[in-house]
C-alpha cells in the first residue's frame, strides 16, 4: 500500500493497481495528477466525507474521465460543485450504508461532525477514513457541551465496535490542545485497527503516541504527515512487527 498526504484529510492510497482518494479538497503537490497521469492503475475511486470546504472541491471533476466512480457523502448532494460532476458516476452514501461494485465494497458510518466516515475494502485490505468522526472535546467549551460532544461519540464508537481495518485515517487536531488524541486512543481500544495515520492536523507540529496511548501490549504503527506530497509504504494485509516506510 503506497500511500500519499495531499492536505488536511486527504490521501491518496495505491493498492496495486487501484487508486483510491479521500477528501481531496486542495492538492499543493498535484500528487493525484501526477499518479494518474504515471498511469499502471485500472480502477480510481474519489470519496468525499461530507461537504466542508476543506474535505470536499469540485476540482475532482477534472479527471472524472478517468474516474470509476465519485462516492460521495449525503450531504454533499446539496453544495453547488457536486452539480459540475458527471451525475451517472456518483454514488450518493447516507449514514450506515452499503455498496460495492465488482472490484470494492463501501460501508458508510455516521460523524460526530457532518457527513460520514468510511470502511472500504478492496480484495483482502481494509481502510477506514473517519473523515470529521472524531471526539470534539473543546477545551474550554460549556461543560454541557464538552459533555454532549463525549456522549456523542461513544454512542457512535458502540456501532464501530470491533471493526478491524489494515490502515485507519483518523483525526489529531492540534486545535484541541490537551484533548487532540481523546478521539484517536479510545477509537484505536475499541477497534482492531492495524495502523494509524493521522490527520485533521495542518499546521502544528508531528504527533507521536504517548507511552500509555495504547493498551498494554499492543503497539501498531502511526504515521502523522505534515508536508503534503509526503509518502509511505505500509505492506498489507498488515502484520505484527509492521511499520510505514518511506519510499
């Protein structure tokens, strides 16, 4: 698994010979272009979380002739640039959803946020993309609120119980202080996810898990990008002793 940071939330995976991109709202590197124009891939799929300005641009439209499908949050059916998107390849994703083609299988989870979080699968690799999914304690924040953003999250957490995944996209935000891991350490204890990457984090410095971040004996390996065009390797399915390397 090949994979690239485009910007806030956005990647870019190469699994073989798919491509698969999530939230590609701005893209400094041109890394998408650049890979679909090296070519060696048969199948591209965009996904879009939901449509904050920062996750989802109608600039994926410009390689809708080499795209299989946009798969594209609810939410999004109503921002002006999904209308300049060729409409027979989106695949519009509400909350707890299903769907696949013969080549990936796609189940939509809901966000504390806007919009959705994805587990998708493409042979035997599974990737989840949390999107704004995320435990939104802000510190400072009403003591109700900081309480309604927990109560929140856990009862989504509940519905991911157990969910197994070979990379995780997950937020870290730098903008929630003492708070910026909260959502990642207790979505990491409740799944079986094999690795990490962090993301949602623009402009503060590279995150490392702290000693008591994982449960007890369990490590997996974490990559925080900060420069877009930055790339990892990571070998799938991922196994004990596995770690992102650079290319």
């Amino acid at each position: 698994m090949k994979i690239t940071y485009l910007l806030n939330s956005g990647f870019l995976v190469r699994l073989e010979h798919t491509l698969l991109v999530f939230d590609d709202f701005r893209d400094p590197q041109d890394s998408v272009r650049a890979a679909i124009e090296s070519g060696g891939f048969d199948r591209l799929y965009f996904f879009a979380s939901h449509s904050h300005f920062d996750h989802f641009d109608a600039q994926i439209g410009d390689f809708a002739r080499y795209t299989e499908r946009y798969i594209l949050s609810d939410d999004i059916r109503r921002a002006a640039g999904s209308r300049v998107l060729p409409q027979t390849k989106i695949v519009w994703m509400p909350e707890y959803d299903k769907w696949q083609d013969d080549h990936i299988k796609v189940r939509s989870f809901s966000s504390t946020d806007l919009g959705t979080s994805f587990l998708v699968e493409v042979k035997d690799v599974k990737l989840f993309h949390a999107g704004d999914f995320n435990w939104w304690d802000w510190i400072g924040d009403y003591e109700e609120n900081r309480k309604m953003a927990a109560n929140g999250f856990h009862k989504q957490l509940a519905r991911m119980q157990g969910l197994d995944a070979d990379v995780a996209f997950f937020p870290v935000d730098g903008r929630l202080e003492e708070s910026m891991d909260k959502g990642a350490k207790a979505f990491c204890a409740a799944t079986d996810v094999k690795s990490l990457v962090t993301m949602h984090s623009v402009g503060y410095p590279v995150w490392e898990p702290p000693a008591d971040f994982f449960a007890e004996g369990r490590e997996i390996p974490v990559w925080s990008p900060r420069q877009p065009g930055e790339t990892r390797i990571l070998a799938v399915p991922v196994e004990k002793g596995a770690r992102f390397t650079v290319e």
